[in-house]
C-alpha cells in the first residue's frame, strides 16, 4: 500500500455548518494551518461549489474568488482545491478561480450523470488544474453504474475519482463493493469522501483505503453538512495507528482545529462536531478519568498534554496509578 493522501474540506464542505460565513481571516488561519500541518489538499469556497452564493443556497458574505485568493496568499506546498457542480458553476468562473489561486478542482454530478461533467473536466485539464471527477450521492446506484460513470471520468482526463457518500448511507460493506470494482476498472486513483449520520465515517474511509482508495476526505472536528465529515484529526490518530503512509502531522492538525477553527466557531455560537480530547484518549491508550489530571500536570510544569498522555499510554498505566502523571509531566518538563 503506498502514500495515502488527504484532503480537507473544513472550507468547503464545513462552510454549510456556518452558513457559509468564513471571513478573508478564517480562510487565512485555518488555511495556513491545514499547510503547515502536512495536508494534500485543502478544499475551499461556498459549500454548493463554485458560485453556489444564491438564494437557493444560501448567500455567502464573499465571493469564492476573495475566499481563494486569501487562501492562496498563505499557502505553500498544499493544492488549493474548489468544487464545481455543473449546472451551479461553470467553465468561466473555473478559469476565475484558477487566476484567483485555485490549482485544483473537483467536479461534481450526480453519480448516474457523469455525461454533464465533460466539457468541465476537460477545460480544467486544459488551464492546468489537477481536476477530481466527484460522483456525489453513490449510494443510489449499483456499482456496475459507478463503474461506468467512473470510467467517463476518467475518459474525460480526470486525474482521480471519488465514490462520494453524500448522505452518509453507505455501509463498509458497500464502500468496499464500490471502491474494489473502480480500483479494478480504472487505471487513475480512486478517493472516497464520507458522511458521519450513520457514525461510520472513520470506518468507512478505512474500508476505501483496504479496497484501494488513496485519497480520503476529511474535515476539522468532522465539521460538515448534515452529521458532518469523517474529522481529519481522528482520521489521522487512527492511520498512524493502523501504520499507514501519509504525511500529515497529527499534533498540528489537531492545533488547527483548536487554535482556529473552534474559536471561530464559538464566535459564531458554534460547537465543533468531535471531541478532541475524547480522540486524544483513543489515541494514547490511557485510562478516561487521566485528562483532566493531565491537563492540570501539564500546566503546573509546562509542558504539553498530548506528550504527557502518549507517555502513560506507552506505559501502559491504568487505572489507580494516577500518581505516573506527576512524574511523567515532570520528567518532560526536565527533558524539553
């Protein structure tokens, strides 16, 4: 299995959980943070796609062309992506979005109608976009269908095709079928984007990856429409755990999403949609009731609590040895 890549859509996909509210200034924080931190891709704009700022929508306080080129003042290795949906955007606000900073483009249908995304696909190729064929709503056909939509795609000069789970409906069992049949199929990359409303979201992005996929979607605290988004931070937790290749740093992931994007959030009377200590818990090991007497041991000697907690996990402490996290905070504190 080779590198497995990431894309963040905490601006794109999560702009639906804020009323398609982010400023110049969260595009800039959360952006420069999700590139810092090692990811792929990041994902930005109104969440319905390119020009998608309509009544029917929902209006967006700026264009998608001012959210872009705020992202791309601060970006420096990751490619900045946008959605289109045919129909919603067009071949003219993709050449706009590409002199605004877009490098990347992700063209959406509905996942029987993979004929309306030709004449997108093939003039983001031409500009020079790196261009996703994004079959949305995959749970309503049958994979021989995906097989074919996925195949005009790929025709079309697609350089990656996602099995998109829309509604978050699919099974394991149905992520595998679909995303092993594509693998099989097609001679491009396969990714998959999923949902959370059946709280199989992380599940799901790690049945893709076992059936073949190599790139995975995920957003910041699983902010997304709906139940939101397989949550980046977990997701990467659980790929260094199963030892997966990627290149995203898990600490700074999990800063991003605490340092910025929950502030904005409650800013806006929002909470985020994942825990991150509860994660933080699952990734070290350790015993529930340690958190908050770590956070305090973290305090008292400076230090950080993640440190401490990864500690005791490779300790192996439990509970009644709560006495460890004193001298585990102080022996980092000693260390740094």
């Amino acid at each position: 299995m080779g590198k497995i890549y990431i894309t963040d859509t905490t601006l794109r996909d999560g702009s639906h959980s804020v009323s398609h509210r982010f400023s110049p200034d969260d595009i800039k924080s959360i952006t420069s943070g999700l590139d810092k931190a090692g990811v792929d891709i990041i994902e930005l704009g109104h969440g319905d796609g390119l020009t998608g700022s309509t009544i029917n929508y929902g209006f967006s306080d700026y264009s998608d062309y001012e959210l872009i080129e705020a992202a791309a003042s601060v970006v420096k290795n990751a490619k900045l992506a946008v959605l289109l949906i045919p129909g919603i955007g067009t071949v003219e606000d993709l050449e706009k979005a590409k002199k605004a900073g877009a490098t990347a483009v992700r063209v959406a249908t509905h996942c029987t109608e993979a004929d309306i995304s030709m004449q997108h696909i093939r003039a983001a190729k031409e500009i020079g976009l790196w261009t996703v064929g994004f079959l949305m709503m995959a749970h309503l056909t049958d994979t021989e269908r995906l097989v074919e939509e996925a195949l005009k795609m790929e025709s079309y000069g697609a350089d990656v095709v996602y099995v998109t789970d829309s509604a978050g409906a699919m099974l394991p069992v149905d992520v595998t079928e679909k995303i092993t049949a594509l693998k099989k199929a097609l001679k491009i990359p396969i990714g998959h984007h999923s949902h959370n409303n059946l709280g199989l979201a992380i599940a799901n992005s790690l049945v893709a990856i076992e059936a073949g996929a190599t790139y995975i979607d995920g957003s910041l605290s699983g902010l997304g429409a709906g139940a939101g988004n397989t949550s980046t931070e977990t997701l990467v937790a659980v790929m260094n755990k199963m030892k997966y290749e990627h290149g995203v740093d898990l600490y700074k992931t999990m800063d991003v999403s605490s340092d910025s994007l929950i502030p904005i959030l409650n800013s806006k009377g929002l909470s985020p949609q994942t825990n991150l200590d509860a994660m933080l818990i699952g990734y070290s090991g350790v015993y529930s009731s340690f958190m908050l007497h770590a956070r305090r041991a973290a305090d008292r000697f400076n230090v950080d609590v993640r440190d401490v907690l990864m500690e005791l996990g490779r300790r192996k402490a439990v509970g009644g040895q709560e006495d460890w996290i004193i001298e585990v905070a102080q022996q980092i504190s000693k260390k740094n």
